[in-house]
C-alpha cells in the first residue's frame, strides 16, 4: 500500500515536471505576437495646429533609453522612455525627463498603437506632450512622429504651427 502511494506521488511530480518543461519550451519556440491596439481621438491627430493646441508642452528631444515597459492585461501596455530635452517650444518640459508611449514590446510580443511609429531610442524627434501627473509625461498619438535628421528644420516647422490659433 505505501508502495503504490509513493509510487502516485512520484507519478504526478513527474506528470507536473514534464508539463512545465513542455510549457517553458512552448514559450521559447513560439513566434512573437504583433498586436495593433486600436486609438480614437478628440481632434484630428495628423492636424499639427490640433495636435500643438491639445499638448501641453512640445519638445525638441533625443530618445535616450527605455525606463520601464507596464502591461497589466487590463488596459493597453506602454512603454516610459527617458528622454533629454534639447529645445523646449512649449510648456514646461525641460532636461531628462520621462515620457510615456503607449505600446510597445514585452519579450516576443509587440503592441503597435495603429498609424503611429514607435519612440526609437537614439532617435530625435518634435514631441507633442501632456503632463502624466507624477512628473513625467504622456506622448499625444500622433502619426506626425518621425524622426529628424534636421532638428533645427523640425522646430522651425513645429513653431510655425505655435503661432496658429487653436481650433
């Protein structure tokens, strides 16, 4: 009788121990997933005179690093860059700072807000920004973000676009 009970426990540690190594290996064979998450806005989001008058704050800034990626399952992951601030057009964001972008990639898995590049860090851009409420801030979505070769061209264009009235 001792004998068969042992011989069950042995049995379902075995069982338990081969379902996890097949699971662990499931996850290091399985592709990566791409999943778009879908956005719907107030204003027009390619409109560069909206996107200035809904943003607290537009920088000239370089991507310097990845500060932390949040995926809770609930709500749509995000990725916080750290950023340094080279010319400030607007608002109050100046230095390093921490901007949030939603989406972004967890191991295999990647979130792609739809018609809006990820942040590349290296990369200098004219960012639309809000303010997130602990000091860093929230990029507004828009597919006005690229990269610039140019930043002094980009923050001509992007002052252009500070004088007009909001609407």
């Amino acid at each position: 009788m001792r004998k068969r009970k042992v011989g069950s426990l042995l049995g379902g540690i075995v069982a338990i121990a081969l379902a996890a190594v097949g699971w662990l290996a499931f996850e290091r064979l399985r592709p990566g997933e791409t999943t778009t998450v879908e956005a719907s806005f107030a204003f027009d989001v390619t409109d560069p005179d909206k996107v200035v008058a809904h943003s607290e704050a537009v920088v000239i800034a370089t991507v310097t690093g990845i500060a932390d990626f949040h995926h809770d399952g609930g709500t749509p992951p995000h990725t916080v860059f750290e950023v340094t601030v080279t010319d400030s057009l607007k608002g109050s964001a100046t230095g390093h700072i921490l901007v949030q972008q939603t989406g972004g990639t967890d191991g295999k898995d990647t979130w792609l807000v739809e018609d809006v590049d990820p942040l590349a860090v290296g990369s200098t851009y004219a960012l639309p920004l809000n303010p997130r409420g602990d000091g860093a801030w929230v990029l507004v979505l828009t597919p006005l973000l690229a990269p610039t070769p140019d930043p002094d061209a980009t923050t001509g264009s992007w002052v252009d676009h500070l004088s007009a009235p909001p609407s």
